[in-house]
C-alpha cells in the first residue's frame, strides 16, 4: 500500500506540473500540415502536402 501512495503521489505532482507547462506556454501544439486533422493549419507557411490537399479540395 506504501508504494502505491508513492507512486500515486509522484504521478499527481508530474501531472500537475505538465498543466501547469500548458498554462504558461500557451502556445499552439505543432504538427504536420498535412496529417489527419482537416481543420486550419497551425504552420506558420504552409507545406507542401497541404497545399496539394487544399488545391484538390477546391478543384472537386
């Protein structure tokens, strides 16, 4: 039961300090342009792959 707690414990303490890594960064998750998600891409210019995507998107 001891080391459960510990465990428990250390995990909570490495949970927290991820949140609280999310609330100061507040930068967007980085990612490929031209993965699975179809929404906006959060690239600064954008690849290759997804203007191929975008230009396929409006010629059908």
């Amino acid at each position: 039961m001891e080391m459960f707690l510990v465990t428990f414990v250390v995990m909570l303490v490495v949970v927290a300090l991820m949140a609280i890594g999310v609330m100061f960064g507040r930068r967007a998750i980085k990612g490929s342009c031209g993965g699975l998600n179809t929404g906006n891409c959060v690239c600064v210019k954008k690849c290759d792959k997804r203007l191929k995507m975008e230009a396929e998107a409006e010629a059908s």
